[in-house]
C-alpha cells in the first residue's frame, strides 16, 4: 500500500512538470485565438465596413466597434503578458518570521504537509517547506510545476505558464476582466454574421472569411462564458481576501483571520490609487504603504485598529 502510494506521488510530480511545456502551447494557442479574432472582426467585417461608402450609421458603428475593439485588445494583452512574465514571488533568502507573527494565533491552514519548522517545533505558525527546505511566509504554498514556493499562491495556470501569486494576482484578474469584456464584444458584433449563416439569403465573402467569422464567434463565445464563470469566483474570493487555496483549504470558516472587510480586501489586491485599479501596475506609493502587495505581511482581523496604511 504504502509503495503503490509513493508510485502514485512520483506520477503526478511528472504530470505537473508535463505542464510547463503544456503552457508554451497554450500562450500559442491564445495568440491563435487572437490573430483569427482581429481578422474577423478588423480585416474582414468591419474595417471593410468603415470605408465601404454604405452610410453614415454602418460606417458609425463600424468606427465604435473597432476603437472598442483595439483598446480592449491592448488592455487585454498588457495584462496577460504581465501575468506571463511578473515573477509571482518568492520568498526571500534567509527569510525568518516577526515576533508578533509567532506569537499571533495557529494557523488555520496547518496541515500534516506544511510540518512545523526544526528551529521552533513548538509553533505551529512557522511553517516549513520539507521540497524547499525553507521557512514559509503566511499565505505561501508550494508549487510543483515552478519548483518552488509562491507567495500567497492561487493556482499555477497554464494559460500564461506561471504561478498566480502575490505580485501578479492583479494582473490575471485584469487579463479575466478585459478577456471578458473583448470576447463579449466580439460575440455581440460578429452575432448578425453569425445568424447569417443559417439564413437563405446569399452571404458576402469567400469560404476563408466565412469560416474564419463562423470560428471566431464561437470561440469567442466560449471563451466569453467560461471566463465569466472564472470571473465571478475570482471577485468572490477578493471580496474575503482569500485564494483558491485558501477557499479549498479553510473550508469557508465565517472567522478568516485576512478579512478585512471588501473594501480593504480590494484594497489588499488592487491598492489604493484609483488611477491605477485597471492597469496592471501599481503606484510607488501604494508599493510603499501597503506591504501586502509584496506578498510577506497582512493585516489581520485583531489588528484591524492598530493598522495604518
């Protein structure tokens, strides 16, 4: 029993190392999905409408629907290639827990895996990495596809061959938001093609740009669903200042220790720079004044009176 479970171990270790080179596919894949979008949409059913002479309110709808377009698709791939290559966070060298945070309450995560550190058995809340042989932050998890510990790891997504964590996770939430927004968009305006094709009258164009229209809207259309389901989880889980570890892990105890209320759980992802809540970038000072950013320090809910960003 107990050989056929170390078998079992050393298989799935494989499978997730399988899925860095599964990753580079899928940054491919996005792109496709991308190029075959913008030739539908741009090339071959609205551009042409823009200059086509065909009157004022086509070539009107045709210039709202490609400005929309084009900085939804800029928005859309600055915050994925920020996701893509932003280091998530790792945790320092020589990294060692505060004082107040060994003496503050256990931690509810605390599993058999997470094994108390040598240098102080008798605290649970210093937790120790047995595959990195160091000390673990709060929040921090181990990912076996990176090989290393992530601080405040979501999840390791293959979409943009890189961990979900503390520097990034705001990042993958605008690239969820703008996905959503560019496919819904894109679905909307391709739709009268779309319907064209199942009707009797003759369709304009050759079999490429059909085909290509007909596969974009469908893509689009998945992609529009799915990441709407995504999104609505991953707002969930803001509103509680959790993670999709976290929320597995903690079994959705009403005493989180992290939440802060939404407004300051928002605040713990996006800062507190207005102007910067829908770029995927952050303000020196919200870098400066709030450390939750950098993935090592909370505030917890017994604090909540002392803590001043």
């Amino acid at each position: 029993m107990y050989r056929s479970g170390t078998v079992m171990a050393w298989n799935v270790f494989r499978f997730c190392t399988a899925l860095k080179g599964l990753g580079s596919i899928m940054i491919l894949l996005v792109l496709g999905v991308v190029g075959i979008t913008y030739y539908a949409v741009v090339l071959t059913n609205y551009g042409p409408s823009l200059f086509s002479g065909g009157g004022i309110l086509d070539a009107l709808i045709a210039l709202v629907v490609l400005v929309l377009f084009h900085c939804l698709l800029v928005m859309l791939l600055w915050s994925y290639f920020s996701v893509v290559f932003t280091d998530p966070g790792s945790v320092p060298p020589n990294w060692k827990p505060d004082l107040d945070e060994e003496r503050g309450d256990s931690d509810p995560l605390t599993t058999s895996e997470f094994g108390a550190s040598p240098a102080d058995p008798a605290n649970p809340r210093v937790r120790f990495c047995k595959k990195c042989n160091l000390l673990k932050p709060p929040r921090c998890h181990h990912c076996s596809v990176c090989g290393r510990c992530i601080l405040k790891m979501d999840h390791h997504c293959v979409w943009v061959v890189n961990c979900v964590g503390a520097l990034n996770y705001k990042y993958f939430l605008l690239f969820l938001f703008y996905t959503f927004l560019e496919t819904t968009l894109v679905t909307l305006s391709l739709l009268p093609q779309f319907i064209a094709f199942f009707s009797d009258g003759e369709i304009p164009g050759t079999p490429g740009t059909l085909a290509t229209t007909f596969l974009a809207f469908v893509f689009n259309l998945a992609f529009a669903l799915s990441v709407l389901g995504f999104l609505i989880m991953h707002i969930s889980l803001v509103a509680g200042n959790t993670t999709t570890i976290e929320a597995y892990e903690k079994k959705t105890t009403p005493k989180w220790r992290y939440d802060l209320g939404r407004k300051r759980n928002f605040e713990q992802v996006f800062g507190l720079d207005k102007h910067y809540w829908f770029i995927p970038a952050y303000s020196e000072e919200d870098l400066r004044r709030i450390p939750a950013l950098h993935g090592l320090e909370y505030p917890s809910k017994p604090e909540l009176e002392s803590q001043e960003f």
